[in-house]
C-alpha cells in the first residue's frame, strides 16, 4: 500500500451529480461520505493495484482483456498443509466424530476454542514474528473451504475473528506498538475478536452511524448500540466502528469478562449462525484506551471496515465452496438409495441435472475465491473481485440448498437432524451479511464506472452547470455546441470503440469447450464498455435511481468475467470433472446473457457430469463425511439395491 493525497475534504462528482439531479441534501451528503470512503481506501494502493488497473476493470474497459490477470496458479494439497492447518483439521474431526463441537447451548465448546488456539487456528493470517502462521490469503481462504467441509461455523469464527474482527484492522492499520500489544494475544486464541459495525438504525446504509466516542484523558468514552454482532460476548476483543467528532472511527476494545453498568449484551433468537454468539451490544460511558484507536494513513474507521470486508468476502465464498461440497457430497448416496417406480433418483435426467449443477456452482465458487485471494496476495485492493465472490458464493450456497439440495431429499429435508432443515438459515444468511448482493452489485457497478464516468461525464455535467442547461439532449444543435469540447473526448472514445478489433485469445493446450466459452466472454467484453457508457448517457444523472437496470447490467458484467475466472481455473486443473463442470456453469451463465433456451446437448452434457460426479470423479467429495439416511428401509427383494438399514449407503 502507499499513499498519496488525501481526499478528506472533496467533494466527489457523485455528490454534486446527486444534487443537480435533484437529490435531497442529505442523499447528496451521504453519498458523497460513501464515495470519499471509497476514494481513501483507493488512494492506499499503489497505482497498478488500483482498482482502474485491477483485472475485471481493465478486462471491462481496455482494449485488450489480461488473460494472464485471471489464471492463478494451481495450488496443490501441499499448500494448505502446513502443521498448523493440519493440526487444526485433525483437533476439529475429533470433536466431530466425538459429536461435542458444540456445547450444552449449541454453541461452539470453549474446549475446541483452546483446541483450535493449540494447533495454531486462530493466527493463520498474523504473521510469524507476532506469533501467528502467516498464511497467505490464499492458503487461508484454501483451507478455510477445507475447514468448512468439517464445521461451517468454526470456518465462520476463523473469518470473523481474521479477517473483519481484529486482526485486519490492527496488523493493516495498527501502530507497531499495537501490533506488539494485540496480534500475539489474537494468534494465540487468547484474545478472540469481533467486528462491530451495524446498528439497530444502520446496516446498508453505514453513513447512519450513531455509536459516538469522545476522548477524555487517556480514554476514548464510547456511547451508542451496535446489532447483529457476531462472536461478541463478554470477554472478547472487539473492533468498534464509532463517530469521533461526526467522523468514522475504529478502536479495538476489550469486552469486560462480565457485563456492567458501562456495557451491556442484548440476546436475542436468531435462527442463522446459531452455533456462534451473536448479540447486540450497549455502550454506555464505555472508556477504551485512547492508545488503542487504530489511524489509517488516509482514511477513517470505515476505510478499516473495508478493507477487512474485502477479506471477509473472500472468506464467505470459501466457506460457501465447503458447505456446498458437504451438500453435493450427501445428495449423492440418498440419491442412490432413493428408488421410486423401481429405479434410484439418480439414474433420472432431472436429478442428474441437480448434481451436474451443483458440481457447477462449487467450480465457479472454487475459481472466484482462489482467484480473488491470489491477487489480494498480490497487493491489489482486489474490491470489483471479491465483490464478485461474495455474490457469487452466498447465491450458489442458497441455489444449491434449496433448488439442489433440499428438492432432491424431500419431505425429508424438513426432519429433525437433517442437514437442511437443521441449517436452512445458515445456508441463506451469507446472501445478506457482509453486504446484501443486490447492494453489492450495485456497489460493483458504481465503481466500476466511475472512472469513465469521471473521464468522459463529470466534464459535461460541470459544462452543463456552466451553461445552466437543466435537461441536456445530445441532438439539440445548441446543447451540442455549448458542450462541444467536453463531448469531443467521449465521441472519440465511442468512435475508438467501434472499430475496436476482435480480442483473441487463444489458451495453450485448453479444451475446445472452454476455448469457446472465453471467447464468447471476450466477445462480450467488447459489448460491455459500449452498453454500459450507452446507460449512463441515457440515464444521466438519473441513472442512480435506475437501479433495476444497475442491477441488470452489473450482473452481466459479473456473470461474464465469471466465465472466465472459471475456464482459466478448470484449464489449470486438469481434470475433466472440474473441466465438464466449469462447462456447465458457463452454459448456464452464457444463456442467462443471450437468453437462449437450454439445448438437448446439454441436458445431455448434464446427465454426463452427474455420471462422473456419481462414480466418484468429483476428487474434493472423497473426504466429506456423509451423514445417515433418515429412515432408511427395507428394500423389496426385486429392487436392485440391496437395504443399508439404519445407515449410510
Ligand atoms: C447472521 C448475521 C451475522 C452478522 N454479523 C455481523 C457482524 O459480525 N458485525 C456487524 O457489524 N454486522 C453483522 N451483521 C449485520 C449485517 O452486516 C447487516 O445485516 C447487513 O449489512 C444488512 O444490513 P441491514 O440488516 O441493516 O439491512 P437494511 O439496511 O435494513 O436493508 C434491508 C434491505 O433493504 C434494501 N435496501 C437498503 N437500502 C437500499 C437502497 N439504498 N436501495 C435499494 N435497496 C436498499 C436491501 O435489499 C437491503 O438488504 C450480521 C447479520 C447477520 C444476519
């Protein structure tokens, strides 16, 4: 990271758009606040790893999509088996087959909290010399999906605590006095973090912060109540997103071990997340040392809380790929035992279908977050990329539980002790924590067009202020002669792009189907720059309030720079399981952008997946626990299976 100027005091050009749009004050401001957070974050990185030179913006806007920006290196087993990450897996596999990950109250025990803090769990991202693993982002994230294929939860807990809790925040922006003070106690499991950033009045909306703190002698005076706040408990080390002098700020505090008169926990039922704590905490005349306020370089509190959000992305997807895994892994055996009109469910093309996509989902979710935490990894600010990701994963872990999933066991999924009934909310919550995607998505598109927009727009909207022309109309001679010099740039930008020549690239030694698919995404990516500029010259200053077709055109942004992501990753594999299914997504992916019906081929490349994902072809299943058959049965003696009573088949 560097930095360069501040942008504190500026007013963006989305401020003044807003208010020439004919947006309320407040709107304006607040929107202005977002953008300057955003602005401080961007001026952190070095100019490549900005995000107008991340892959998906130069892939959206230059001439030339970096092919070589979206292939990863393969990682190996080797990679995420260093004896911490081993230790760990093995400390958590005990407690699951001893069935005592959770305590008397369901909650994760204190017993595999110390066991996980033993094998190293709570330090892999700190670094060596602060007592921690040192895990790359990508080994984490790797090994986080492994993790999540034993317990979603204790997966959960290592991202909360990581990558949004404490960890982030203080090894990214801390002092190195802070660093020595706080990161050996969190890698050691001994301090255990959160991250406190919503209130009961903000959640999408952060610029409704109210938490106030106040320096008075050597203690910051906190006052104010945060919601929805995972693993904060009494005790725990918390990172609190609060206003110093109307401006967000961050201080780590460490939670008393038992509530008072200064801090108080509101409980509450909450059906997702429900084997972690997840509270409301009230502050009132809560003193946290004036020391522990951590200052980013340019910036404030929420600059901290992005930055951790992006790992926590990352993180979410990673999670989702294991849990979605763990679902695949299950749908197989109660597939085959299942028979109805004397045949298993899994020799039906509609139940191949499901398995085929599925296998689909975990290969575009696998792909996007080793893609995003290797250019993390990199130094990129990696924002439009994890973003990405983080739709991605939560919608495909929802796609899967409830179309996949859930429709293949039936009446069963809704018993007691089954894995969906027993943990819908689970695999629904991550659609809306972290970032609601349809929020997200249009974050994504936000940034995505802001420096076009910048380039080309923001001079046409101050000539249009200049000229005091209210509603511009590109075909009226006068308008178009006021604001010639500003429109000249962007006219010749248009005409470049017309003639722009096909971008090819052809992959050394990549499957013919793969090979098409790039291509088709290439195509697209020609198409993209011209739809998107084309929106916001319809649209104008108006286009904020077009968010329906925000969200369209976000997505195909997103669904297109999947496809890619996914053929490179599947390429890099090397096997023909993770390379039929990546053709399945992108099938899917490529009909949703040309609206196209879905061919006979490929129902019957579906049926062909599903047959090697059945027979055991989907190598990363191999080591899922698979949970009993709820009442299992007798079979009749004419039935091809014979009966697995009471157990799995
Ligand atoms: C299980 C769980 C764990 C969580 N853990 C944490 C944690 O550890 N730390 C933490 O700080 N927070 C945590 N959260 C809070 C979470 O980040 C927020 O719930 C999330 O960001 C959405 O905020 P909200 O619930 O206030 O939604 P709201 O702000 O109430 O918005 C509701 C919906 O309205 C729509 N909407 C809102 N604004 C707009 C707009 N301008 N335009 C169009 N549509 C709009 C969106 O669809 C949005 O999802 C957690 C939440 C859950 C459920």
């Amino acid at each position: 990271m560097t930095s360069t100027k501040d942008p504190n005091n500026e007013v963006s050009f989305a401020e003044t758009a807003m208010r020439m749009g004919g947006k309320t004050e407040e709107e304006a401001t607040r929107t202005g606040a977002v953008d300057r957070a955003d602005d401080q974050v961007e001026s952190m990185f070095a100019p490549q790893y900005k995000t107008v030179n991340s892959p998906i913006h130069k892939a959206v806007w230059d001439e030339k999509v970096p092919i070589e920006l979206f292939t990863p290196p393969k990682i190996s087993a080797d990679d995420v088996s260093n004896p911490a990450m081993q230790k760990s897996i093995e400390a958590l596999k005990k407690h699951r087959d001893a069935k005592d990950i959770y305590d008397e109250k369901g909650k994760v025990s204190e017993q595999v909290f110390k066991d996980l803090a033993d094998a190293g769990y709570w330090g892999m991202l700190i670094g060596k010399n602060y007592g921690g693993q040192g895990a790359t982002v990508i080994q984490f994230m790797r090994f986080l999906a492994n993790i999540a294929k034993v317990d979603p939860t204790c997966a959960g807990l290592a991202s909360v605590h990581g990558c949004i809790g404490a960890v982030d925040p203080v090894q990214s922006f801390g002092t190195e006095e802070q660093k020595k003070k706080f990161l050996p106690l969190l890698a050691s499991g001994k301090a255990l973090s959160a991250f406190a950033l919503t209130e009961p009045c903000a959640g999408s909306d952060l610029t409704a912060l109210r938490t106030t703190a106040v320096l008075k002698g050597d203690n910051y005076i906190i006052n104010g109540e945060k919601l929805f706040i995972t693993n904060a408990i009494p005790g725990r080390t918390v990172g609190i997103v609060c206003l110093i002098d109307g401006k967000p700020a961050a201080l780590i505090a460490d939670l008393p071990p038992e509530e008072n008169e200064h801090f108080k926990v509101v409980t509450y039922g909450l059906h997702a997340l429900k084997h972690a704590y997840n509270n409301g905490l009230v502050f009132k005349d809560f003193a946290v040392p004036k020391e522990n306020l951590l200052i980013p370089p340019i910036g404030d509190g929420l600059t901290v809380a992005y930055h951790g959000l992006n790992l926590g992305r990352l993180a979410l997807c990673a999670t989702a790929t294991g849990v979605m895994k763990v679902m695949l892994a299950n749908m197989l055996p109660w597939a085959h035992f299942r028979e109805t009109y004397g045949h298993p469910v899994d020799t039906r093309e509609l139940v191949k279908r499901r398995i085929a996509r599925a296998a689909a989902l975990i290969v575009g979710s696998e792909a996007l977050y080793q893609w995003g935490s290797w250019l993390l990894d990199q130094g990129y600010r990696g924002e439009l990329e994890c973003v990405i990701a983080k739709i991605f994963g939560s919608e495909a872990q929802k796609e899967v539980a409830i179309e996949l999933f859930m429709k293949t066991h039936g009446g069963r999924s809704f018993l007691h002790g089954h894995m969906f009934g027993d943990n819908v909310h689970e695999f629904l919550a991550p659609c809306i924590y972290e970032g609601e995607g349809e929020m997200l998505g249009m974050a994504f598109f936000k940034s995505l067009a802001k420096a076009h927009g910048q380039k080309f727009f923001e001079p046409v909207g101050m000539a249009l202020q200049r000229e005091k022309i209210k509603a511009f109309n590109p075909t009226n001679p006068a308008h178009a002669f006021a604001l010639r010099n500003e429109l000249i740039p962007y006219a010749m930008w248009r005409a470049g792009k017309m003639f722009e020549g096909p971008d090819q690239h052809t992959i050394a030694g990549m499957n013919e189907t793969l090979q098409d698919h790039i291509n088709f995404a290439l195509d697209m990516l020609r198409e993209l720059p011209i739809e998107l500029s084309q929106n916001m010259v319809k649209h104008q200053l108006k286009l904020a309030d077009r968010q329906c077709r925000i969200a369209d055109l976000s997505r195909r942004v997103q669904d297109t720079i999947i496809m890619i992501v996914t053929c490179m990753w599947a390429h890099k594999q090397e096997d023909e399981v993770l390379i039929a299914s990546a053709d399945i997504l992108c099938q899917d992916l490529r009909r949703g952008l040309t609206g196209h019906r879905a061919s006979d081929k490929y129902f019957r490349a579906c049926s062909k997946l599903a047959d090697m994902v059945i027979a055991g072809g989907f190598k990363d299943l191999q080591d899922v626990h698979q949970a009993d058959i709820l009442f299992p049965y007798q079979k009749k003696a004419s039935a091809k299976e014979p009966a697995a009573a009471g157990s799995k088949s």
